[in-house]
C-alpha cells in the first residue's frame, strides 16, 4: 500500500506528517495525520489513536489539540484518521452537519446508498492499522485509544468490542449510547436500517449491558458542554457502569464546554494515564 | 470603552476570550484574544503581548500556539491582537497576502489610501494598552511581548521603541531588517512612502544601529524556514549585534520550518523566561 506524505513539519523533536493513502475499505483516498516523536533507532514506540468527531478530518486535533509535547515526553506515536471517505464519489447530505461527510460514526453502513464508502469500523480496525505498522515505528502490542465526541464514541466502542488490543480506552465528551439521542438515532438508524437490534454492537452502553468489560477507561466531561444534556448523557453510561458493577473514571470537568479549549486542557493528563499501560510489559 | 465580548471558553483552568471594540486609533471595529489564567480575587497579573505575522488574525496563536498551559502555570496574561484594521471601509489589495489587511506591520501609515485606518503602532502602543487596563487584571508595570514573523518584527520595534515599557523581548522567525528585504520594501515603500528615513523606526535592525538598546531579548528561528535565506536573514541582526557590542540569545532550530508547529515547540520556553523578567520586584 502506497503512502503519500502530503506534509511533514518538525514539531516537539518529532515529525508531525499528513498522509493518504488509497482505501481498500472505503473504496477512496484517506487521509491521518501522524506524530512520531524523537526515537532511537530501531525502536518502536506505542500507539495511541485519537478519533476525531463531526465535521472534523484529520487536521483539527493536530492543530488545537496541544498533545506533541507529552506524546514526545512519552514516545508515544499519535494517530488521527479523519471521519468518513471524501471526495466526489461519495454520497454525501451536504446540508447535514451530522450525517454523511465528516460524520462516519466509525460504523460499517449495510444501507444504500451508505454501504459502499462508508466503512469507517473497518477501516479504522483493520486496515488503517496494518498501514500503519508497515510505515511508522511502532509496536502494535502497545495501542491505547481517545477521541472526542462522535470520537468518544467510536474509542468507546471499538475498544470495547476490541480490549485485548486496546490497553487502554479514553474519551472526551463522548457520545455514550448513540441509540438513545438524536445524533445516534439519525446516524445509526440510516447507514445500519431501522432494525436497532444492528446498533448495539456501535453503542457502549448497549455492548457494557450486553457484557462487554475494559478495566482502563478514563472519560473527561465539561459541565458546560451544549451537547451534554440531550446528545451525550454521560449519566447513561454512569447508570449502564453501575448496574454491571463495572469500574471506569468519569470525571465531570467544572465550566468546560465542546470545544478544544477543553481537550487541550487535558490531553496531557489523558496522554500520561495511556503511557502508564502501554510501558507495562 | 466599551468592550464586547465575541466569545469565552474556559481553558487550563482560566479563561480563554475574545473580544472586540470600537478603535479610534484605525477607526474600525477591533478583536482581540485574551487568556486570563485563574488567580486570586484583586490580583493584577503580568501580561506577555503576542503580535502575529502575515494573514493572521488573533485566532491563528489561539487556536495554535499551545501557549495556554504555560501561562496558566506562570500566572501570565496573554495578550493577541489582530494584524490590521478590518471591515469593508478599509483600502485592502485583495490579492496580495503581504500588504494590506491581515499586514498591517506594525505601522502608522502617513501615504494615501492607508494612512487613515493602518495604525497599528498607536493602536499597540497606546490604545489596545488602555483597554486592556479597564478591562483584565493585570499589572502594566509588568509587561513583554513575543511575536511571529511579521510579528516578530512588531515586537522587536516595539519592544526596543518602548524598553522602558517591556522587561522583555522574543520572536519566533522575526523578520529583523525590514527596510533590506522584499516584503519590508514593499510594505514600508506604500505605506510610508519612499523616504528610507521614514522606515528606519520600523527597523530593528535600523534601531539598533541607531543606539536602541534592550538587554533581554530571546530570538528562535528555525534552518528549514522557507522564508529565511530572502526574507528573514537573521545574520543582519546577528551583524548588527556584533557591531554595537550588543548581547541577544538568537538560537537557530535545527530543521524547524515557519509554521506554528516551530512556534508551538518553544513558546513554553518563551513564556518561562518571560516570565523570569516579569517576577522581578
């Protein structure tokens, strides 16, 4: 599979790169975005992925996101895929900031005319990864996982179904049970069909109540997040822990919003938390 | 004056603002960035001034510049104003990034159509200063200032104009002899006129010939900036140095490009030892 370096700039002592690639998955040109921090040779370094929510692409958390400096202290390999496939190929609801282009809700959509591009779950758990083993230093025995609301959810969800690789499972404001809130149901209901019994497999809540366990995840909520009361509910999931007597850290983030003020706040905290379990041997 | 408030979002524990006002310096509307680090009721904290470079507004250091969590940790105000006046009554030329809105240089325009709105020096040097006052605890008796680029050529003929003013003074990529380099030339030429004698106060290299003096002034500049073999030329400045007898640290960063990728990497550094000037009694 051939890279493309669409950019690299020296950042932190590191190297923060933009690439694409062709997309056996999407069936279209990708596009991340890579740091990879000062390293000696021949070493591999842990990867932490950070998945991104609507309207974003690659570019927004490499921007505002203020990670390098911690990610260079911990030599770790920082990912950012972008939200959906692009390009003029793919259907798209130009109109709708939340359903279509930059909001691929990491599903692999089963209705038309969805199905064909939209195949962000794969992508992102299948072959993004192998890409990037084949070209970065790093060592895919050590992977943790972030991202930040439709972000949050897709850490959340692809970490659960997924524990053995992800040691460990942060979010940012996630969307915690897609199918109880109107972002999700939209979402959900047109790339996957109005059977919800398809949906619970792309909803934490639903995949902790059907079982699904993680003993690492750390989740970081503002208290003064627009979204928070009717999108994100971060007291479903509270409840959904509780009742599996299942451990996890929600911490509510006193005067925080949406936006990446936020992040950046505590990505560092976030960062160092990832290391502790990807330097165990 | 009134101040309006565009927007605030809490951020590493204080607040990140932006605001606007009416100007009678340029005669237009005027936004600003401000980060109030938290601190105790009726403490008046330093402030670090930021002027930006070519096409920026004061959102691209906001957004950019990972500056929050070090000020936060110094108790620093920073401050980031625009680049020029804005609105559909200012002259522009629209196709040339490097002159008019968005590179206001750091000037007080005398030539026609610009003389009336481009006063960017008395909007820095005395205006924004006022409000800023009215506005923010801070302590004005406690003051430096940093820039990029552009910028950096504001801070360092501000910074050296007012060393009484400004304890201190750095600059991420400066451009340091305006009057010797294509972009200067063609900035001072149109808003100054052709009278070289007119430029040499928006010089540092000039000022420095000319006897201005600061002994606490930091320069990073990084190897791989495209612009520094025409635009920026550190040497002048490290020529000029050596001439006077004056000492400056002007460190070059080994494959560091223009970007705010360079800028982010340091400025925790800037911010530390701004700071370091600004704790003095």
């Amino acid at each position: 599979m051939a890279l493309e370096t669409v950019s690299v700039a020296r950042s932190h002592g590191g190297v923060q790169g933009v690439y694409s690639h062709a997309s056996s998955e999407t069936g279209t040109q990708m596009t991340f975005a890579a740091f990879v921090p000062e390293h000696a040779a021949g070493e591999k370094l842990p990867v932490l992925w950070y998945l991104s929510g609507l309207t974003c692409t690659h570019a927004n958390v490499m921007e505002k996101g203020e990670y390098r400096a911690v990610c260079a202290e911990h030599r770790i390999v920082f990912i950012a895929p972008d939200t959906s496939p692009r390009g003029d190929d793919v259907p798209d609801s130009a109109e709708e900031y939340d359903f279509g282009k930059g909001a691929g809700f990491y599903v692999d959509a089963t209705e038309q005319p969805w199905a064909e591009h939209y195949r962000m779950r794969s992508y992102i758990e299948r072959e993004l990864p192998g890409i990037i083993a084949d070209n970065f230093p790093v060592d895919l025995e050590r992977q943790s996982i972030t991202g930040h609301s439709m972000g949050g959810h897709g850490a959340l969800t692809i970490g659960l179904r997924n524990y053995e690789r992800f040691r460990s499972i942060s979010a940012f404001s996630p969307i915690v049970a897609p199918s109880q809130v109107p972002w999700g149901e939209k979402a959900l209901g047109r790339y996957l069909g109005n059977d919800r019994r398809a949906w619970q497999e792309y909803d934490a809540v639903a995949l902790i109540k059907d079982g699904a366990r993680h003993d690492r995840i750390l989740i970081d909520q503002g208290t003064a997040d627009d979204f928070l009361e009717e999108q994100l509910q971060t007291h479903l999931l509270e409840s959904a822990l509780s009742d599996v007597q299942m451990d996890a850290t929600i911490r509510m983030q006193d005067g925080y919003d949406h936006s990446y003020f936020f992040i950046s706040t505590f990505i560092a905290e976030h960062v160092a938390w990832h290391a502790k379990a990807l330097r165990e041997q």
